[in-house]
C-alpha cells in the first residue's frame, strides 16, 4: 500500500456493512435495479442490464453509491471546520463518489461486461445548483481532502445563488431536489429579513473522501418567501442573499457548539469558520448579533472570540468598492446594523487608520475581514480525481499506463507524467487525444445553443486544430474581458488587411455576467456583436469563432475542460477566485494563460522550477504604461486607435445596442481606468505566443505534461494538510 498512502488513509480500515455491500456488489446493485422496476428478461424470469435504459442504469448506481454513503464512516472530532460560500459548483457527483468510495473501477467492469458503458450512463446526471466556477471551487477541493485526510468539516451554501425569495419559487425550487440531495428534517432555522420571518428548508449532500470518510455539504433555501424582498430591488436581494446564509450558519454552529456543551468563551478550540468569498464574510457581525444577542457575553468578548474562529481565504475585496449599503443593511435588520456601528468604534480602536463605517454609513467589507480574520498568505487547491480521473478518464488511463502508477490512488505522483516531456511518440499521443475531444465538442456545437447558427448566420467549418481559448467565468469589468474583446477585433482588422493566420481559433465566453456588474453587461452585449459580425464576414469567419455558452457552472465546465487549448486567468491576485479555474485547467491538461505574478508564480513556486509554461505579460512590463493618458496611446499607435475606433462602427453599431457600444468606448479613450489600452500590445504578443505554441504538437504537449505536474502539487489533500498545520489546527 505504501507509507505515504498509508499514512492519509486516517482510522476508517473496515465497516463490516460497507464490505458485505463491496463484496457482492454485482449482486446488490441487480437487487436495486429489480426492487426500482420490477424487470424481467423473457425465458428468464431474471433481468438482464440490456432490458434498462441509460436513466434507469444511472438511478441505480446513485441508489448504489447512497447505500454506500449511508453505511460509510463520518469524520468526526472535537474541533470541525465550516466552509462558507454563496456559490455551489459542486459539479457532476456519480463518477466521482464511485471513485472515492472505491468502486468505480468495479462498477465500470460489471457494466463493460454486460454491454452498457459507465461514461454514457453517468451523463445522464442533471446538473446541480448553479454553482459558478470561482472560489467555491477551491472549498469544494479543499473540503474533499479534507475528507480524504479524516479531518471533520463541512461546507455552507445557499442552494440556489440567485434565488428571490418569492413565494412560488421556495422550498427546493422548479426542478426538485437533486439526485444527492437528502432533506434534513433535524432541524430548521429562521432568518429575519425586514419584518419577515423566512424559515429555511436544509438539504444534505454527502462528501466522501477518498477511501476514507464522510464530509457534508449543507444547502440552505427559503422554505417559502416574500415578494415584497424581490420588489426592493437588485442590491436589497443580493443583500438578503448574504444575510439569509449567514443567518443559517452561524445558528447551525452555535446549534452545534450547544448540543455537544462546549464553552463558547474557547469556541475557536471547537470550530474554524472558513470564509471563502468577501459576500459571505456577513457571518463574522451575525455570529456576534447572535452571542451578544443570546447575552453569552459582551460585544467586545464576542468579537475577540468570533476573530480567532474565523480564516478568510477568497478573493481579497478591494477598498472602496466591496461594501454593504448602510441603509440597506438597517432595513434588513436594524439591530445586525446596530452591531456594525460597534465593530466600527472596535476597528477604530484597534487601528486608527481603518475603519468599518465610509462616510456615507456604507460597511467596507476590506475593513471587517482584514480586522476580523486571519488570512492565509496563499490559498490554492485542485482535486485531480475530479479534474482528470471524473472529467477525463481517458487521459488518465493513459497517464496511468505511461507512468505505471495508480495516479487516482496516490494523485500527489503525478508530476512523473513530466518525464516524458521529451518523448516524441507521447507528446503525439497526447495531441491526437486533445484533437479527438475538440472534435467531440465542435460536433455538439453544431446543435447548441450561443455558437454561428443563428437565424442569419452562415455556418463555419472548423477543424479540431483550431485553438479552443476559454473564460468560463462569468463576463465582468475586469481589465482582461475587455483585452480579449481587443484581441478579436484585431485578429478580425489583420485578417481584412491581408494577414492570413496560422491556425483557426474558437473563442468560448460564457454568456452570464456578474450580478450588478454593468460594465459586463456592456462586454457581454460586444461579444454578441463580434459573434454575428464574424458569422457575416466572408473572410475573418473563416478563421474565427466566438461562442458565448449559457450558465456555465462547475459541472459545465469539467465537461469543456478535456478540450481546452488555452485557459485564462489575467488578474495579479492568487487567490482561489483566479486560482480555481486556472488550476482545474491546467490539471486536465490545458496551457494555462496568467499575468506575471498570482497564479503564474503559484504554479512556478509549486514545482521548484521554471520548466511550467504559462503565457502572460512579462515580468516588469505588466501595466507597464498605466501612467500614460488613453490619448497619448492612441496617438502613438494607429494599429491601436485602429481597434478601438472597430467599436463604434457602422457594422459593430448595426449588429450591437449602440449604447453600450459608444459607453465602452468613451470610457477607453477618455480614462482607460484599468490600464486596458497601457497594456494591449504586451497582452497581444502573449496572445500570439499562446496560439504559435499551439499549433506546434511536441511544444504544447510538454506544456500540457508540465501544466499537469505543477497543478499536481497543489493536490487537494496536500493543501487540507497545510490548511489544518498552519490554520484549523484540528
């Protein structure tokens, strides 16, 4: 079994219950399948697995795994871990429970055997919440190996990020509960929102470990709602959104703190409350309302207990523009409010230079974490069963047979895939691989929706050597969304200009945009312009494409990732938010694209050497030119007063809102806040970097192999361990 692996696998060695079910597997699961629909095979009178549809299949091997779940060991302690996030992008969950309760490979052969195939049948999975691909994703890794390390925690979501409190829309909502989704019926609590009394409805979602324990996932919904919150506008409901969650959380760990009878003065011996975005850092006031509230102990000793309870590791807010509306927040709960103004006078006190309250009477969000949490300096995590063993089991087997070691089993050995970084025949190997899944998704592109096939659009013929660029995160104000709406427009203008390029490229955006973000709004509606721009142009379609794809959520995107050429993440900060993607990328084999420092260094850091390729601005010269004006840039380069000037044109005006349009402009050639027109020409040559290394097999097969390696070692069960040394200390 070996020393290291021996060592995570923590006490969970045997359950006579779990080992009777894995003994007869094939048995047992026959049994779920006659008591679920009462199939015979003619002549037989015994039902054979030809006689059930792919569906059936599927429901029986969810029956299966929640057998398995449900006789399965808990991780348990005296001290828990709590992760908390509006999101939940849990992703896709048979194959990769299967694989961590240690069956899948069994289950996969008793299917082969029979004629059915486990990757047709787990497709028919329905997604589940809508989870966006940002730090959440990091929590889910990080709770996985937790789980995987026999360390108790579990992770609180809202079950639905978007939802508005209405009353036709509570309870588990349109669709039902998911497939994994168990109503908890122990307990509920009740949230005051205004002067409404929502209660919640809980919903259980089992996280196993790898061959070890249990975590959960608890999702919390209005179990009914109030129209009047949905008619106060977007900010209240977002608002509302954050307090409805943190509202549950912090009355589920008090709940628990008092069940098991623990002295709330030590509350930090028994509990890490793990914020893992700035929208859920409203359980630090809320979990003191409640203590001062219950009259525990004073505001000030509730404060100093909370802090030391409490790690934020999302996303650093910006000062000034993460907050919470003063008045807002007092009509959402005028003694929650009451409170902040005493976390003011505290903040103030402690640091004279910091305040919680803007003049305005606005909650800097910056202020109350950087008093009230300890912060991790790095948070970075990637599960790679789910990367690659779940999203892509054919790379892996292959990886596996080059490597000849079980990568699912001990994960954390798969930067020796980098030693084949000069094998001709494996770097070959693993570009056709590559090309058979663009080929795959080009054919499904043909039927779905956001790609060249509208009402007007003349179809595109492209080739599975065409570069497959994605940014699946939601489209926002970030510099980098308007760099690559830049990027398209010169590719398009070079194209007209007689410059014939070397490869095709495919431009996957998603066509959700941040809640509230106008500026992404904007971006989104020039995209779409672009898209029917590119559809009508005899010459730049033949080379380009953008698709724009509706909602992509985790489960979305594990299922492009396979395909994926180039993944984006331009933002200088490394904090999960920008390393979550880029490292689920660069797991499943993609080339990573990031700016000098954030995730660039990460990866560089994680694996000791400079041999991880990563494109981005070059060292020094990222934002080198922010000091100068939009009108010195544009004077000084025509190629660039050129693609900007693309924007207010008379075919961008016809097929685009006009608005939005000169909106955009005017802001770049008036301020360029962001730098965007500073940096342009630097982002161009790493774009034309990427796509080159691209169209060169042996070149981006190694880049894959070391991508691989790098994200590797920062495997999901060796970040918990860090997690737990430095932070949890469970």
């Amino acid at each position: 079994m070996g020393e290291r692996y021996t060592k995570r696998t923590g006490s969970h060695l045997t359950n006579m219950k779990r080992d009777v079910i894995v003994l007869h597997l094939e048995e047992h699961f026959r049994g779920i399948l006659s008591s679920m629909y009462k199939k015979e095979t003619p002549g037989t009178g015994s039902p054979e697995f030809s006689v059930y549809s792919d569906e059936e299949l599927y429901n029986g091997l969810v029956r299966l795994a929640v057998d398995l779940l449900q006789v399965s060991d808990r991780n348990d302690g005296e001290k828990k871990f709590y992760f908390l996030s509006m999101d939940y992008p849990v992703g896709p969950m048979l194959v990769m429970n299967l694989i961590n309760l240690g069956i899948h490979d069994q289950v996969k052969e008793i299917l082969q055997k029979n004629g059915r195939d486990l990757r047709t049948i787990a497709a028919c999975e329905k997604e589940m919440r809508s989870g966006l691909p940002g730090s959440s994703m990091f929590g889910i890794a990080l709770l996985e190996g937790a789980a995987a390390k026999s360390l108790p925690g579990e992770g609180l979501f809202l079950r639905d990020c978007q939802c508005d409190f209405r009353k036709e829309n509570g309870g588990p909502g349109k669709q039902g509960p998911s497939d994994w989704e168990r109503k908890c019926d122990v307990f509920s609590f009740v949230a005051r929102i205004g002067k409404k009394r929502i209660r919640s409805d809980i919903y259980d979602v089992e996280l196993p470990g790898y061959l070890t324990g249990i975590n959960r996932i608890r999702l919390f919904t209005p179990h009914g709602g109030d129209d009047s919150i949905a008619r106060k506008g977007a900010s209240y409901l977002c608002l509302a959104r954050q307090y409805f969650l943190a509202c549950n959380a912090a009355q589920l760990i008090l709940h628990k703190l008092h069940g098991q009878h623990y002295d709330l003065h030590r509350m930090d011996e028994h509990v890490v409350i793990e914020i893992l975005d700035a929208r859920s850092a409203m359980i630090i006031p809320e979990l003191i309302r409640e203590i001062v509230e219950a009259k525990a102990f004073s505001a000030e000793e509730a404060i100093k207990v909370v802090s030391r309870a409490c790690v934020f590791s999302g996303q650093a807010p910006n000062a000034g523009e993460d907050k919470w509306n003063g008045q807002e927040l007092h009509q959402l709960n005028s003694s929650l409010w009451t409170l902040m103004r005493r976390l003011d006078r505290h903040i103030r006190k402690t640091d004279p230079q910091e305040k919680l309250l803007d003049e305005n009477g606005d909650v800097e969000v910056t202020a109350l974490i950087g008093v009230c949490c300890r912060i991790p300096e790095t948070c970075a995590a990637v599960n790679i069963r789910r990367s690659l063993h779940a999203a892509d089991p054919e790379l892996a087997a292959y990886l596996e047979d080059l490597t000849g070691l079980d990568l699912c089993r001990e994960p954390w050995r798969l930067p020796s895939a980098a030693d084949f970084s000069n094998d001709r025949k494996v770097l070959r190997h693993l570009r056709q691989m590559k090309e058979e899944k663009k080929r795959a998704l080009l054919d499904r592109m043909d039927t779905a929706a956001g790609g060249n096939k509208g009402k007007n659009d003349r179809p595109v013929k492209l080739s599975e050597k065409a570069v497959f660029d994605m940014q699946l995160a939601p489209v926002s104000s970030e510099a980098r969304q308007l760099l690559n709406v830049l990027d398209i427009i010169r590719r398009i203008l070079d194209v007209r200009n007689g410059k014939t390029p070397a490869q095709q490229a495919v431009f996957f955006f998603s066509s959700s945009v941040v809640p509230g973000d106008r500026r992404g709004r904007d971006v989104l509606k020039v995209l779409e312009a672009l898209r029917k721009v590119l559809a009508g142009d005899a010459k730049a379609g033949k080379y380009y494409r953008i698709c724009l794809l509706p909602d992509v959520n985790a489960a979305g995107m594990m299922r492009l990732l396979p395909a994926c050429d180039v993944y984006e993440s331009l933002a200088e900060d490394p904090g999960p938010r920008n390393t979550s993607g880029i490292l689920e990328a660069a797991a499943a084999g993609a080339l990573a694209a990031a700016s000098s420092g954030g995730v660039h260094s990460l990866l560089r850091n994680a694996s000791g050497t400079d041999a991880v390729r990563l494109f981005g601005p070059e060292p020094g010269n990222s934002f080198a030119g922010m000091n100068k004006s939009a009108e010195k840039i544009l004077s000084s380069s025509g190629e660039t007063a050129e693609t900007v000037g693309f924007l207010i044109s008379p075919e961008m005006m016809k097929n685009g809102s006009p608005a939005a349009l000169k909106r955009l402009y005017g802001e770049l050639v008036s301020e360029d806040p962001d730098g965007v027109l500073a940096d342009f020409r630097v982002y161009r040559r790493a774009r034309e970097k990427q796509f080159e290394a691209c169209g060169k097999p042996f070149v981006s097969g190694r880049m894959m192999l070391h991508n691989m390696a790098a994200a590797a070692r920062l495997h999901a069960e060796d970040a918990a361990e860090m997690m737990n040394d430095t932070y949890w200390r469970i």
